[in-house]
C-alpha cells in the first residue's frame, strides 16, 4: 500500500509540472528552465511526501492540519521563490 501512494505523489507532482509545460507552448509570458522544473519538483515532492509521513502519524482531525500546515509552507516557499515576499537572498524577481 505504501508503495501505491507514492506512486500517486509522484504522479501527482508530474502531472502538476505538466501545466508549465503545456502552457510554455501557448505562450511566450511563462519561460521555465530546467532549474525551474527541477526546483518545483523537489518542492512538491518534499510537500507530498512531507504530508504522506506526518500524516500517517495523525488521527483524521491532525490530517487536516498537517495539510495545511504542509500547504501553507509550500506556498510561502514557493511565494518567495518566485517574487521574493521576504526579500531573501534566493528570492525570484
């Protein structure tokens, strides 16, 4: 069973990168690197498996705020990444 739900995080985590990708076909607005896909794959893959852990370990009340505590980090990570909220070194532009 393990083994199938990391096959959907997986899955999951493609099928999400595959919107970039698609759209970088239609327009000229949205330009990924390969960093860029590689960065958000290890994002949503570390937020999957994050929440597939910590999950486990929770009753069906704690699941609920292990995924938004796990969606409120990847969010503000990913926030940063792109626009720079904080200002961190790292920020996008």
């Amino acid at each position: 069973m393990p083994f199938k739900r990391l096959l959907v995080i997986v899955f999951a985590v493609a099928g999400i990168l595959l919107v970039p990708l698609v759209a970088m076909q239609f327009t000229r607005e949205i330009h990924w690197t390969a960093a860029d896909f590689a960065v958000a794959a290890v994002l949503l893959l570390a937020a999957g498996l994050s929440f597939e852990f910590l999950s486990r370990r929770s009753t069906p009340r704690g699941r609920v705020f292990v995924g938004i505590t796990v969606g409120v980090v990847l969010a503000v990570v990913w926030l940063e990444l792109a626009v720079g909220i904080f200002g961190s070194p790292w920020a996008g532009s």
